[in-house]
C-alpha cells in the first residue's frame, strides 16, 4: 500500500524517528510511529488522499485545525480523536508537521520519553 520511495515518506520518517524511543512498524500496509508500543503518527494515503500524516491533536487544537482545509477526519481513526493533514492540498510546512507530531508523541509516551525529549 506504500512505498519507500513515496512522496513525503522519507522527510516524516526522519521527523518521526527523531522522538526518543521512537520506532516504525508497518501496519495495515502503512509506516506507523510508535512511542513505545503507542502509536503517534501514520503515513496515510488513500484515493482522496493519497499522502498524508495521521495524528492525534490536542483536542483543545482540534476544532481549529477542522477549519483548514489541509486537515480532514480520517476513517477507522477519526471516532478516537484522530486527525489527518493532507500533504497534496498545499506546500508542506514542516515546522508545523513537527509541532503536530511533537503534540501527539506527548500524548502517548512514557515519563521517561517525555523526560529525554524535554532534556533535549
């Protein structure tokens, strides 16, 4: 369902990988970001959206985000609070993929991770 060599997968790779204790593991037939055995970030892609971030967003952040129209409710995830940013619909900013990453890696991780990451 995806390849290495796809739009985008490389640059979230490294944005995801740099958490600590972050790992991938495919699932479904995509790359997922796991803290641990938590996932925070999927490489989404479908017929809609056939490149995109999966995230969890603050849900103070999450009504905000829902009025862009880079950001849609992805299906399966959708129901648990989940957000996707469509990385098609305009010129991506990886300063913001970051801090939505980073917002969604803190909900999920360990004291610990939290710890390193903060220590950073």
């Amino acid at each position: 369902m995806y390849s290495d060599d796809d739009p985008y997968l490389a640059e979230l790779r490294a944005a995801c990988l740099r958490f600590p204790e972050a790992v991938e593991v495919e699932a479904w037939g995509r790359p997922t970001f796991r803290a641990g055995k938590k996932m925070f970030a999927v490489f989404e892609g479908n017929d809609a959206h056939p490149f995109g971030l999966i995230f969890k967003p603050d849900p103070a952040d999450r009504p905000a985000l829902l009025q862009d129209r880079r950001f849609y409710v992805p299906a399966y995830y959708g129901p648990s609070g989940w957000l996707a940013l469509d990385f098609t619909a305009a010129d991506v900013d990886w300063a913001e993929v970051s801090e939505l990453l980073d917002g969604s890696y803190r909900q999920v991780a360990l004291q610990r991770m939290l710890k390193a990451l903060d220590a950073r």
